[in-house]
C-alpha cells in the first residue's frame, strides 16, 4: 500500500501492537509511574466470586508517549521537518532559560508560549483553527496536530492526538519495599551538639519535622513504599499505538489543494513519529525493549472494520515526509521572550472571575 493512499476516505486508523520486555528479562520486577494519592495505577477485575481475576498497571500514559516522542523533531535528522519556536524566560538573578516548544506539555497552547510575545500569532492560528483552517496551526506548530494540543486559557480549541500510545503491563504482582538508611556516626555524641540539640533533634526525627535523617544526621527506615510490579509467566507488557486516518481528515485549509498538501504534510510527520525508535529507558527499574519472539503487528483498520497488515519502514516514512514538507512549505522558526506582565495579569483575571461566581453563589 502506497503511503500516500492512507488518506483515501475509507481508512480509519493505523493499529500497531508490540510486546516488549524489560532488559533483566523473563520474571523480572520493573517499576511503573507513580501518580498522587494512588501510587501506581493498577485495575483489578474480579470474577463472580469477588476474586481478582485479572488486572492492568499502566506502565506510560498517552501524555508520557508523546512528550518522549516529540522531542526527536530536534534531531539533526527531523530538524528540517518542522519550525523551531524557542522561548527565553528571564530570571530573578540575572539568568535566563531557553525553552523549546518541542518540549513544553501542552505544546503551542503551554502557557509559557501563551504568554510570550508570540501570543497574537497564535491567538491568530488557533482562530483560524476554529473557523476550520488548520494550516496557520500547521505553519506555526504542526506537533500541536499531530500529538494533539487544548487551548483551555483562551480560543477553548481542542485537537485530538493523531497518534496515541501507551504501554500496559497484565497481570503483574504488586510489591512494596523497604529501605534503612544507617548514618555514619552518631551525630548527638559529636563534640559541639549539647543537650538541648540532642532533645531537638531526637524530637524533629519523632515528628517527622525537619527530618535530620534529611540531613544525614539520623538513621532513616522506610517501610511499606512501592516496590514496583513482578512479571510472571502469565504477565505481558503491550504498547499499543494508534495513527487516527479519521482525525487526520478533519485537518482542513482553505482550498483542495491546501487541505491535500497539509494533510500529506501531517501524515509524514505522524508516520516519522509512529516510527520512529522508541526511548528503552521510561525511568530508573523500568528499561523495556521489543520482544524479538513476538514481532510488532501492523494493520490498516478501514471504516468497515476490516483490517489489511500494514508495513512501513521509519526511513520510508520519513523519505514520504521530507517531500510533503517540501511541498507544504515548512513554517518560519522564530525566538520569543516569556512576558510576566500577561501571566501575572491572566492570573489576576482568572482570580477575579472565581470570586464573582463565589459572590455570584453567595447571592442566590
């Protein structure tokens, strides 16, 4: 199958599924992320008896893959593909920090390009988005349509992901560890400690205030922490990934022949990132590589449901999107400057719109 008629209008999606394995191999402990009040996120399905008969750990989450992948568009190899928006954020002390798009969050709608001096040209884009022309998007920030973006702080545009992934781990053992750590001395005994500190100290290490184990002063024992996930023989780490051929064909610009070219030029660009080598290392315990016993599949899902094996390799896909750059036109890079008086200012109004809806409340 020629690329180029993935974009005929009876194509859905292009499905890929890939076991992998973590480098300690079979039987081996990884450690998922970590999420606030939950730990790790794990679903329990249970049988008619109330016992778990299954479950699922996300090991990375959508948002997680893409903020791995996007950043490979600064390579020296991709760099030519798309613009480069950087964004110079002053500091108190004289400083400064230079942000990439390519690595904020929320891309083009992240709020430190939102309150830069950019804000007017892409205020401009994701109006233009809104009444339907993507390409000033396109031009400005085609990552922000490929891996989807939410301008939530002005326009309320929302584009969805055209290429999604995320990696579930089945049927895994939870565990928990525990730790001690054993200070080299003890510290309440060292000359120049008196009395009063050694109460001090003993007490802060009691209330777990201003912890002196924190500061290598006092033993520490941990106990109970999440100790990652067991793979047994009945476990399987999958990555799933999707390139939506349906979302892709909501992309519009003001013609045929602009809406064909910005199109071809954002299949090229999801096709290098559905392809492209993925990153071993997710975080420390948790380096997972394809299994070379079970092979990815690929498959091209039409709207009937029908499904046709799909191949494509990643040099192939980036050769197709070097020319749907070069015929899109790739945009202008540009450099901006943070501007706190507009953040500090959209803070100010998001403040007071609150207190006149809790006033407003307060009325009735």
């Amino acid at each position: 199958m020629e690329i180029k008629s993935l974009l005929d209008a009876n194509n859905a999606a292009i499905v890929m599924r890939q076991h992998l394995k973590p480098v300690e191999g079979d039987h081996a402990v990884v450690f998922p992320p970590t999420f606030a009040e939950i730990g790790y996120n794990i679903d329990e399905f249970r049988d008619a008896d109330g016992r778990v008969a299954k479950n699922v750990c996300l090991m990375d989450s959508v948002g997680s893959q893409a903020n791995r992948t996007e950043p490979i568009f600064k390579n020296d190899r991709y760099a030519e593909l798309v613009p480069h928006i950087t964004i110079t954020v002053k500091k108190n002390d004289g400083t400064a920090e230079t942000v990439d798009v390519l690595d904020a969050g929320h891309r083009i709608a992240d709020g430190v390009a939102r309150f830069s001096d950019l804000s007017e040209k892409i205020e401009d884009a994701f109006q233009q988005a809104k009444k339907g022309n993507a390409v000033h998007l396109a031009k400005l920030s085609p990552t922000s349509l490929v891996f989807g973006c939410w301008d939530s702080r002005s326009t309320g545009v929302k584009l969805p992901r055209i290429v999604r992934s995320t990696i579930r781990a089945l049927d895994v053992n939870k565990l928990t560890r525990s730790a001690a750590y054993m200070a080299a001395t003890n510290f309440q005994e060292a000359e120049g400690f008196g009395a009063q500190e050694v109460q001090e100290l003993e007490a802060a290490s009691e209330k777990k205030e201003a912890k002196a184990s924190t500061l290598g002063l006092a033993n520490a024992l941990a106990n109970q922490n999440p100790g990652g996930v067991l793979l047994d023989e009945n476990s399987e780490l999958l990555r799933e990934a999707v390139l939506s051929l349906s979302a892709l064909r909501r992309l519009a610009g003001d013609s045929e022949e602009a809406t064909a070219s910005l199109r071809a030029y954002i299949l090229g660009l999801a096709l290098v990132a559905f392809t492209a080598p993925q990153d071993t290392f997710l975080r420390m315990g948790c380096e997972l590589t394809p299994d070379p016993e079970k092979p990815a599949t690929w498959e091209v899902v039409r709207n009937d449901g029908t499904r046709t094996d799909f191949t494509v390799t990643h040099d192939d896909a980036l050769a197709f999107a070097l020319e749907a750059a070069r015929d899109f036109g790739v945009g202008e890079s540009l450099t901006a400057t943070f501007d706190p008086a507009a953040a500090k200012k959209a803070l100010k109004d998001a403040k007071d719109k609150k207190d006149k809806k809790k006033a407003t409340r307060k009325g009735k």
